[in-house]
C-alpha cells in the first residue's frame, strides 16, 4: 500500500498528512471555504453567460464604437487635429475620432461607422461644436487634398448597407481593443 505524503492545505497553508490524495484542506472549516470560493466562481461564470446572453445590441454597438474611436485615436495618436491642425499637447481627452460621413446621418452613416477610411483625429471644438458640425468644410479639403477626390467622392456616394448584430459588433470590439493595445504598446503610452 502506498503512503500518503504530507499536504499543505489551500486555504490555511499549514501542513497535515489527508487521509486520501483526493483531500485538499486541513480541517472541515477550511474545507467549507474551498466550498464557497468554488460556489462564488460557479455563480460569477453563470452571471457573466446570464448578462453576455442579455446585454442589448445597442449596448454592445456602444461599446464597439468605443472601442474603434480609441483606436483611432491612437492611431493618428502624433498627428495634429485633422481640420484645424492643432497640435496635440499628448492627452487623449483634447481628442475625439471624427467620422467625415456622420454616424448619426442614417444608413449610410451606420454603414460607415467602423470603417478606418471614414474617421481622423479631430480636436474636441472642430468635432462637437455646434456651429461648425465636425468641421466638414476642411475635412472635405484636407481629405480631397491628401487622397484625392475619388477617394472623397467614394465616402459621399457609399451606399452598400450592412446587416450588424450582436455577434458583428462583440467581433468589431475585440478586434479594436486588441489593435489599440498593439498600438500603444507600440508608441509607448498607456
């Protein structure tokens, strides 16, 4: 018959000899923690299933759109606002992702919401003033100016619409997520 060996016990980390291999703990009140803890893990994985089963699409479109804006930001992370050439003072709150065809513009802009040809850096005042609507008037030129005005014209007349869902956007948010940790591991930034 083979010997038991010595344990330490998980919750407690003193020594007892267990009467089979199987056992764990020292005593029955650090076997009733190991109890909970794996009751507390069981309920916190049938929790995260319950709200990714019944999180709404407008959530995970929320969280998506953060996701691709951030990456953008990071991407043109060195690069002055894209309208107004504003130099950047390196904060990531002076900054938005700005769309040149409008998220909030119908179909087309929905369509156009992820797409890395449509957005640039823009500072908070080109992109949210009410007056200047995203500064479109310089952004049309500098786009025209620095791709051409195919490349402008292409974004304008875009009418291809795409069917997204939960799944479409819950992709879309890893898929940016893990290139703007690329990207600022890359730069050097948080």
């Amino acid at each position: 018959m083979i010997k038991a060996k010595p344990k330490k016990c998980k919750i407690c980390k003193s020594e007892f000899m267990p009467s089979n291999s199987m056992i764990k703990h020292c005593s029955p009140e650090c076997g009733y923690k190991i109890h909970t803890a794996n009751q507390d893990k069981k309920h916190k994985k049938e929790k995260i299933a319950y709200l990714k089963a019944n999180t709404s699409t407008t959530t995970h479109k929320m969280r998506a759109q953060k996701a691709f804006n951030s990456y953008a930001r990071v991407k043109y992370y060195h690069d002055p606002c894209y309208t107004c050439k504003k130099k950047p003072a390196y904060t990531r709150f002076e900054f938005d992702a700005g769309h040149f065809v409008p998220v909030g513009s119908g179909q087309r802009g929905n369509s156009l919401r992820f797409n890395l040809k449509n957005i640039r850096k823009q500072c908070l005042y080109c992109n949210r003033n009410d007056g200047l609507g995203g500064n479109y008037i310089e952004y049309r030129k500098n786009l025209v100016s620095d791709h051409g005005l195919e490349y402008v014209e292409y974004l304008e007349n875009y009418n291809e619409i795409k069917q997204m869902g939960k799944y479409y956007f819950e992709r879309i948010q890893k898929i940016f997520n893990e290139k703007a940790r690329r990207q600022k591991k890359r730069l050097g930034i948080d």
